[in-house]
C-alpha cells in the first residue's frame, strides 16, 4: 500500500496491516505525525504535540507486535480531546489561568488506552471551559473545518473531530453533555458515539486544577470518535467499564449485543424536523435519502409515533437541568445577575432561553422536581424501544456555519433556510439523548452542495450501545461513510 493511502485508513484496517507486518506503529505514528507537521498550521486541530512519546509508544509496540501481543489498539495512532489529563501535558480547558496546570498521571481512560496499545499524538483543541459548538480559546487560538476553513469544526471536540477528518490518525477521545461528540461528528463528517450515561467512567477528565476524583457530572459522558463506525466499538470497549475505585470493586459490564446483526431486522423511527428546532432544507433531503435507502434495505422505517416522547416538553426539561449543572462554576456576579433576570421571567415565558435562565438558579426542591421528570421520561423511552429498536434523528439544523466566537451566546443566531433562531436553541437535538442518559452515534449521511458535512444521531436503548453501533456500522457498509475533505487529495 502506498504510503500516502494510510492517511484515511481505519483503526481495524490498520490493526489487520500491522498484523501482516505490512506497517509497523512507528511508520504509522510517523505518518500521522507528517500529515500533522504539513497541514495543521492551517486547521490547528493540535494544540498540543506529544510526538516524541508518541514514537517511543509507536516503538514499543513494534516490540510488542515482534512478541506475538495481541491488544485492542496495539500500535494505532491517535488523538485526545485536550480536556483529558495525560500526565505531563497541560490540561486547560481553554482557560488562560490555567495555562500552565500539568496533571501529574493519566485519565482513567487514557490509562486503558495505553494499556491497550494506543500511541497517543497529543492533544486538540477545544472552546473556553468546553461550552461551544465552536472549538476556539484564547491559550490556543481557533480550530477551522478541513471542508471550509472558513467555518467551524463544531465542538467542543471539535479539534477531534477536525483531526479525524484531517487524517491525523483514525481515532480520538472526546466528552458530551450539549452535543460535542456528536456535533463535531457531524459538522467534519466522522463518527461518533456518545455512551449510555456513565457507561465510561470520566475521572480524570477534570476540570482544571480539580483533582481528579471518581465523578460522574450530570448529563456528562466521555467516548468515541472515529473516520469508521466499526472502530467506534473498538475504541469504546476499551474505555467503558466501571472505575475500578468505586463501582468496579463488585461489578463488571457486559453490554448485551445488538439487537439485529442485518439491516433488514432494524425497527427504526425517523424524525427529520420539529418545530422545536426546524431543521434546514439540505439537512431534511439527506435524511430522505436516508430513509429511502433504509426502506429499500428492508429496514423497517417509521415517520411518527405517539410513543415518541413530547419534544417540546423534554427540550425545556432538559435546558433547566443541564444549566443547573453548569451554572455551578459561575462567577458569583454572573450568578447575581442571573438570579435578578431569572426573577423577571414571567410565568408563561416557556422558551428556550426562559428554561437555561432558570434552570441557572434552580433551587435544590425544584431540581428533585425536575429529575423526577427525567425519571418519567426514561420510563417513556423504556416503553418506545418496546415497539423500535431504534430512532434516527438531526444531530443540528445545518451544516457547519462560519466562525462566530463573539461573547454572548444568548444573542448569537443560526440561520435556517433564511430565518434567524437562538443559537443555544439548537441544544435541543443533541439533548433528545442526553437528557435522558440514552446512547447514540452520530453518523455521516453525505455532503450539502457547498461540499460540507450532513449527518444524523441514532439514539438506542438504555446500556444497549451495541445496537445503535451496529446499525452504524451496517449504515456505512451498505451506503457509504466517511469522504475526505477536498483539500487532503495527497
């Protein structure tokens, strides 16, 4: 194979090459390593290099390998989201104060990476305290779309995410509380999968200087991102299982297996729109095409259901709690003034923006109040997966949009075949899984006129990541996957 063709090539594919001694890691590392000394000055996925320990890892799984080893990602090149600690390289969470904290010891999960055989090429980069679609931040600067420089990657791995897509190795680690694996995912046009709540254990994907403790941040999960779906579950078996701290002293995870292993058995509900949050017209064609190829595959496709829970309702539900949780880290003076506008709101104010207002000063009542209504909507997701196995929905409203860091998201707007919403307001798609703690894989379906990304989520049921995966999987065998952005033609 020529060298230039292992730039795209997926985790399983190069782990059969290594295998056949057609590569070795360090000629893997060292290409990856290339692609990111010739073509980063222009996207800055990598804020963070860690070449030479890359190589040694690279190297020590050739000797490895030269052993007769077998192990996961044994000489697989990769990236992780800077908000991982990896002892040795700075953690910031884009916060200036916190440019020069270095955890002394690995994540959690970057330990189980390594064990596993994972070379780690360093860090990308993400938005000020992982809080935007946009992956930008004063320590490191702006991350651009390998499909349009002009437009961002999404986020907040959005540096992952343009990494992949950039061919800087096959996989990288990423986290989602509002969408940021699955939104970069979609705006560069990989894979990505966020897991059953709490299903991969987050210590050490800490906040900076926290220590980091065994924690699970509500509505928060870590997981995988990939150019293959098939290198999602790769990646996500060896991160998932309990901390060995806590839960692991008695329990061990054993993720059922996929409901289906064809297309043809899949039970699917498809929603393309709601006006919650419309979705444009380029977004809705691709999930038609979409729907049309999954009927011709013998998928069983379904446009509406009164099982589907009321998007409106768990859109604000969800707004209320995932500002409560946020809004712990605000600065008192912000908090004050949250507190004085949130008093303003009147009672039949249910917008969007209303809900993240008050959900910012919550009170401990009203937020037991408001998780018992998370608890009624997972017993209406339980009954839907009676009847589905499955539900196909936008990840966002349009394909990546240009660069836009200016400070008040409130009055930030995304335009949608000519009509002007709330940015935040498009928290909504990402959070038909996250609220309720739901897997779901974010898929590629194909590319909008302009050549950028266009993908969809497919939300499973509670710990049953393996169907949502394998119907990915499945998707992308049958139809296609992931295409390189045009200006990586070497």
């Amino acid at each position: 194979m020529a060298k230039s063709q292992w730039s795209f090539e997926s985790a399983t594919e190069m782990s059969a090459a290594l295998a056949a001694k057609k590569v070795s890691a360090v000629e893997l590392a060292q290409h990856a390593i290339d692609r990111i000394e010739r073509h980063d000055g222009k996207i800055n996925a990598i804020c963070v290099r860690d070449f030479a320990r890359g190589l040694d890892a690279a190297r020590a799984a050739d000797a490895a390998l030269a052993r007769g080893e077998t192990r996961p990602l044994l000489g697989i090149p990769m990236t992780v989201k800077e908000s991982y600690n990896v002892g040795g390289l700075p953690t910031t969470w884009g916060f200036p104060a916190q440019k020069n904290f270095v955890p002394p010891e690995d994540a959690l999960s970057i330990s189980r990476v390594k064990q596993a055989g994972g070379v780690i090429l360093g860090k990308t980069n993400v938005p000020l305290g992982l809080g935007d679609w946009q992956s930008h931040n004063d320590i490191y600067g702006t991350t651009n779309n390998p499909f349009d420089l002009g437009r961002t990657p999404g986020g907040s791995s959005g540096g992952s995410s343009a990494a992949l897509a950039a061919g800087y190795g096959p996989l990288s680690l990423g986290s989602d509380i509002g969408g940021s694996l699955r939104v970069p995912a979609f705006h560069c046009g990989v894979y990505a999968h966020k897991p059953t709540f709490a299903l991969a254990p987050s210590r050490g994907h800490t906040p900076p200087p926290f220590p980091p403790l065994p924690f699970d941040r509500d509505l928060a999960v870590i997981g995988p991102m990939a150019r293959s779906a098939a290198d999602l579950s790769l990646l996500l078996d060896v991160i998932a299982g309990p901390d060995p701290l806590e839960a692991g002293t008695a329990y061990r995870l054993a993720l059922p297996a996929s409901r289906h292993a064809e297309l043809k058995g899949f039970r699917v509900l498809l929603i393309d729109t709601d006006p919650v949050m419309p979705t444009s017209k380029v977004v809705r064609g691709a999930i038609e095409k979409l729907a049309a190829n999954l009927g011709k595959a013998g998928v069983t496709v379904t446009r509406e259901s009164p099982l589907l829970p009321d998007f409106a309702a768990s859109s604000r539900l969800y707004m209320r709690l995932l500002m409560s949780f946020l809004s712990a880290s605000l600065q008192p003076e912000t908090y004050a003034g949250a507190q004085a506008a949130a008093a303003k709101l009147t009672a039949d104010n249910t917008s969007l923006a209303a809900e993240r207002l008050r959900g910012i000063t919550l009170s401990h009542r009203d937020w037991v109040i408001a998780d018992g209504g998370r608890a009624r909507l997972r017993a209406q997701w339980r009954e839907l997966f009676k009847s589905f196995d499955a539900v196909i929905c936008p990840v966002m409203p349009t394909p990546a949009y240009p660069h836009d860091h200016s400070a008040e998201q409130e009055a930030r707007r995304i335009n949608i075949d000519g009509k002007d919403h709330v940015y935040p307001d498009q928290l909504a798609w990402p959070g038909i899984a996250t609220l309720p703690g739901l897997p779901a894989t974010a898929i590629p379906i194909g590319l909008s006129p302009e050549g950028l990304p266009i993908g969809v989520q497919i939300v499973g049921p509670w710990l049953e990541d393996r169907t949502p995966l394998k119907l990915a999987e499945l998707i992308e065998r049958e139809f296609g996957g992931f295409v390189p952005p045009p200006m990586f033609d070497d």
